[in-house]
C-alpha cells in the first residue's frame, strides 16, 4: 500500500512549503479603467481648469466598479459545495473495496473542477511515495479552508485506522459540508443587504454630483485650490464609509484546524 511507503530522503525532512505574502497585482481591466480615467481627467482639467481631475477621475473610473464587485464568499460557497461532491464521491469508491490511496487516485477523474488543482497534487504526492497522512495535510494546506481540514483530518484518522467504515464516516462528513453550505448561503444573503444599499448610495451620489457639476454655480467654489483641497478630504471621507460599510459585511475567517496555517496560530 502507498500508505505504508515513506518518502525518500531527499524531501523527507521537507514541510509542506507555502507561498508567502505576495504584492498585489492589478489587473489588466484595471489598467485599462485607470489609463481611461486619466485621459478622462485630462480632458477635464484641461477644458474647466480643475487639474485635481486627474486624480480623481481614473479613482473613480477604476474604484467604482471595485466597490461595486461582489465579494470573494461566492466562491468560497462553491468550494464547499465542490468539496461536498467530492467526498460523496470519494465515499462511493471507498464502499466499493477500494484502498483509501487507490480511491484518492480514482476520485480524480469525477472531481469538480474548483477543487480539482489540490486533488491533482494529492494524487501526485501519493504517487511520489509521499506518506499518505503527511500527503494529506499538505492537501489541507492547499485547500487552505477550515470544511477542508475536516476533511483532510477524516482522511488521516482513516488513513492511520485502516478500517472498513471510512465510507460511511465520509457520508456523514458530506452531510455537515451540505449543512455548512447551506448556513453559509442563508448568511451571504443577509450581508447582501448592506451592500445593496452601499451600491444604491453609490449612485445617487454620483448622479446627484453630476448634476449639481453641470449647473456650475454650487461647485464653484471648489474650483479654488482650496477648494480642491477640500473636495479631495470630502470625496476621501465619503469613500472611506463605503469602503467600512463593505468591511462590516464581511465575515472574519475561521481558524484552520491542521496544517502549517494552524501551527503557526498555535506559536
């Protein structure tokens, strides 16, 4: 069995390694938003002489739809639920007689594709003759999300036992993802609200200050430097509300539970 083969001495010693911090990149459509907004600001600064354009148009231009943008739960949402597909399918091949390694390799022709990256290098892990619970925590690691420690610890308590019941657990184990995506889609909605709200915002404001822009008379008096000044601190102000009220819908991560992240939050 795989599970009982250890890996050879040249990455015994090595962990599991993860990236990282890395630098934020911005995007190609972002590029193509702030190079538009520029040219748009100099447009403006040129025609009414209101040079802090150039830095408040490609803000806006850019920094609007960013707000607008709905936030990265979605996909977390679908992750679980292809982590769910997976373990039943996983369960299916188990109760059929297959080894926990042996299934870990069939599994991978029928799995979702959002998931399908770490369950590749699971598989290779195990074809590389790593160890099959060390295998696993790395592919915890790799999922990097609390339901995926579960999982990957099933797998590892399943892996060390040995028994004929891991299917059944893993059943189970499918049933508390379902239940998790199902919470998970019931409190999304909620915050959905407050963000609904900052967009509706969004827009009247934009609209009302494009009307009151073209009238001439009520933004005169930021035409001055130091009303430039002034206008920037307000537009700042305005932007860094939005920007707490779209933090407050966001909902803190949950601690992982094995793996290199956990050991770290252990220190």
């Amino acid at each position: 069995m795989l599970g009982s083969v250890k890996r050879p001495e040249s990455v015994k010693g090595a962990a599991p390694q993860r990236r990282g911090p890395v630098a934020p990149r911005v995007s190609r459509r972002s590029q193509i938003l702030l190079l538009v907004g520029f040219a748009l600001g100099l447009i403006i600064a040129v025609t009414t002489g209101w040079v802090i354009a150039v830095i408040l148009a490609p803000a806006a231009v850019a920094g609007i739809p960013m707000l607008f943008a709905a936030p990265p739960a979605g996909r977390e949402v679908k992750r679980l639920e292809a982590m769910e597909e997976w373990v039943r399918s996983l369960s299916g091949v188990l109760t059929s007689g297959a080894g926990l390694e042996q299934a870990l390799a069939s599994s991978l022709r029928s799995t979702p594709e959002l998931i399908r990256p770490e369950v590749t290098r699971l598989v290779g892990r195990l074809r590389g003759r790593w160890n099959t619970e060390t295998a696993l925590k790395a592919f915890a690691d790799d999922l990097d999300d609390p339901t995926g420690d579960l999982i990957a610890a099933t797998l590892v308590l399943g892996a060390r036992k040995r028994g004929a019941g891991l299917g059944a657990v893993l059943d189970g184990l499918a049933e508390s993802v379902a239940s998790d995506v199902r919470a998970r889609r019931e409190v999304e909605a909620d915050r959905a609200k407050p963000r609904s709200n900052a967009r509706l915002i969004t827009i009247i404001t934009v609209i009302v200050l494009g009307l009151l822009g073209l009238s001439g008379d009520y933004v005169a008096p930021y035409g001055t430097p130091f009303g430039q000044v002034l206008l920037v601190l307000l537009l700042t102000l305005y932007v860094a509300t939005l920007l707490w009220m779209r933090k407050m819908a966001e909902g803190k991560p949950l601690p992982r539970m094995i793996g290199s992240a956990a050991r770290q939050s252990a220190l």
